[in-house]
C-alpha cells in the first residue's frame, strides 16, 4: 500500500485537472480529464474549461458541442454534463444501472411506472430519429400517442425528471440551442461514431479510470457518490473496482484508504505543492468531484458557502488545493471572502487573478477582500 498525505494529494490533484499547470489542448481535453463538467449553468462550463487554460482563447465548450464533439446530458447526479461520447456513454450506463425509475418513491413521485417509461423510450426514439426538437415539439408528439396524456406536466418541466430516465438509455440527449430554446437530438444523429450504451460491466472500467485519475485516491462510495447520489448496490460497486485488479493501487492518506491508478503512483508519490492561489469558478469539478461533504477538501463548517441554496455552487479559492474561501466578480473586481482571517499572499493573489482576467478574456480586473 502507498502512504502519502493530503499535500501531495491537492499537488497531484492540482496538476492532473490542469489547474496548477494549465493545458493548450482544446474543450475536449479538458472535459476527458475532468471525466465531464457540470452544464446546468452554461457559462459555468465555459469558464471550468477556460481556466484551464493559459489564455482567452476560448476553447469552447459551445462549439464542440455544436460539433457533436461534446455531448450535453443528464449524467452525474442527475445534472447536465458536457462529456466526450466515449465518457457520456460509460457514465449514462453506470447511471442507468441503477434502474431509479423502478424505486416505488421515483414512481410515486413522478407518475410514471417503468412500462411507461420504456414505452417513453420507444416513443421518444422513434420522433427523434434524424430530427432536432424542441421541448414543447418533442412533448407534442409523446402526447399525442395513448397512455402518456397524464405525463404532459412532468414532461414540459425544466428538471427534466421524466426526461432523464430516457437519457441514461441513450434514448436522447440536449442538441443544439434554438435560440433561448433547449432541443433535444439521438446521441447517434449528433455525435459521429456514436456506438450507443455500453453493458455497466464494459463501462466502469473506464469510467472509474477517469474519475479516480483526477479525483483520486477515493473509495467505491465516494465515486458513487459522484456519479449517482450512492443510487449504485455496494456489491456492485466494490466488483467493479475489484475487477480492475492492479490497475489500482491502494493508497492510505494519513489514515484514510482509497485507490487511485496504478500508472499514477509514483507521480502521487513526488507530487509537492508551491504556495499557488487558484480562483475557479462556479460548479467547478474540483469540488464536484469529490463532493463538498469532503471535510479535508472544504471544512465541514464553511460547507454553506460553497454549496449554497437551490444547488448553487459558489466560485472557489484555492489555498494549496484546498477551498479557504470564495469570490464574486462585482464590475471589475474580484472580491474575495475568506473563511478566516488570513490575508492572501499578495504576489499569489495577483497572479491568480491575472489568470483568471487571462482566462476569461477581462483584463485590468482588481481584486479586494470582503
């Protein structure tokens, strides 16, 4: 087993989701590294991947999704996610396996029983073939066939509950904006080369693979509950992991077990932080990934202002690789609020927002504590 501790995880972690060392590659690099970036908030996307990156050069998670080289759906936790198909499929299989439409409480609580949500998926599979919808479009035409009038409110709601089910069995997936308007396309029609939902047995593999490369070392529940809100059966969940063999490699961190990808160890190992300050967004993956109840990554205690009311998560400071604090861009100023009393070093602030000012495309932005 491989001992280290939390300083050379936060280095390692720093580095492989390109927040110490920014990449040149492109949205899709990002999103593979990240395994996904949250999509509720589309502005928040664009800035996870631009500040990932050393300019303003606007990587473009917009664009690659128009290019069907991203693809935008309900993944993790049941949120929207911009992912590379090859991930957006593992994960949607993982998700899907889960069969939460099938619980008495989902039914219970959203009208539909699994027979009717298979024959959504037929329905909804049928309408979209070659087509791009509108929500309003799209809920015509399910309503127009029997047995779904019932489901016309569930349909047209913005949370997409009825909707999500039919996603992790690749049935749909969000396309291109029309205007202000979400559409909805087949996975297939939108991203070439699609090959459909992959058997979970086939998809976690390379899902955990991908999880524990940026988030690592974690535990089977902590990637469940990335991944599905601990929706996945324990069992489950530890032969997934316990099927990939010295892939992983077990690693204590100051009395806390995990696993993390064998070809990363050595780099866990020699892994060293340098004093950085790093400003990151809102629904930032660097918190989503390991979840905000992580009391090691955000004190249990400041836990509210990160993950505020109505599920907003706020913009993030990092002191190295853990969140002291949070920020807000008023006009052109960074203000930001730290949970203690520390001042910042003023050279590492400075830089920090000069890559953030770089990243986004804003320069001359100021910066004062709250």
């Amino acid at each position: 087993m491989l001992s280290v501790g939390w300083d050379q995880v936060f280095a390692w972690r720093l580095g492989r989701q390109f927040v110490a060392a920014p990449t040149a590659g492109s949205a899709e690099d990002v999103a593979t590294r990240l395994a996904g970036v949250q999509a509720q908030v589309a502005s928040a996307a664009e800035m996870a991947v631009a500040v990932r990156s050393p300019d303003s050069r606007g990587l473009g998670v917009g664009a690659a999704l128009a290019a069907g080289t991203l693809i935008k759906t309900w993944a993790m936790r049941g949120t929207l996610h911009a992912m590379v198909p090859e991930q957006a499929a593992a994960a949607l299989s993982l998700i899907g396996s889960a069969r939460t439409w099938e619980k008495p409480s989902w039914q219970k609580t959203f009208g539909a029983t699994p027979a009717q949500v298979a024959g959504l998926v037929e329905v909804v599979s049928g309408v979209l073939a070659g087509q791009v919808l509108t929500r309003d479009e799209l809920v015509e035409a399910v309503l127009a066939e029997p047995g779904f009038a019932h489901l016309g409110e569930q349909l047209r709601s913005g949370w997409g509950a009825v909707l999500k089910p039919l996603a992790w069995q690749g049935a749909l997936c969000h396309g291109p904006a029309r205007g202000s308007k979400v559409t909805f396309t087949a996975p297939g029609d939108l991203t070439p080369g699609w090959k459909g939902i992959p058997e979970p047995d086939i998809a976690a593999p390379a899902l955990i693979r991908a999880y524990l490369g940026a988030y690592g070392p974690a535990t089977p529940a902590a990637f469940d509950a990335w991944l599905s809100r601990n929706s996945v059966r324990t069992t489950v969940l530890r032969g997934w992991f316990a099927a990939m063999g010295d892939a992983l490699t077990e690693v204590d961190v100051e009395g806390r077990i995990g696993w993390i990808p064998s070809e990363f160890a050595d780099d866990l190992a020699a892994a060293t932080l340098d004093g950085g300050v790093h400003l990151l967004g809102p629904f930032d993956q660097y918190v989503l990934g390991p979840g905000t109840a992580d009391t090691v990554l955000l004190p249990a205690e400041h836990r509210s202002k990160v993950s505020r009311t109505a599920g907003w998560i706020s913009p993030l400071v990092l002191v190295d690789g853990r969140i002291m604090g949070t920020w807000e861009q008023v006009d052109d100023t960074v203000v930001v609020s730290m949970f203690d009393a520390r001042e910042l070093p003023e050279r590492a602030l400075t830089a920090a927002v000069n890559r953030l000012a770089a990243a986004t495309g804003t320069p001359g932005l100021g910066v004062r504590a709250s």
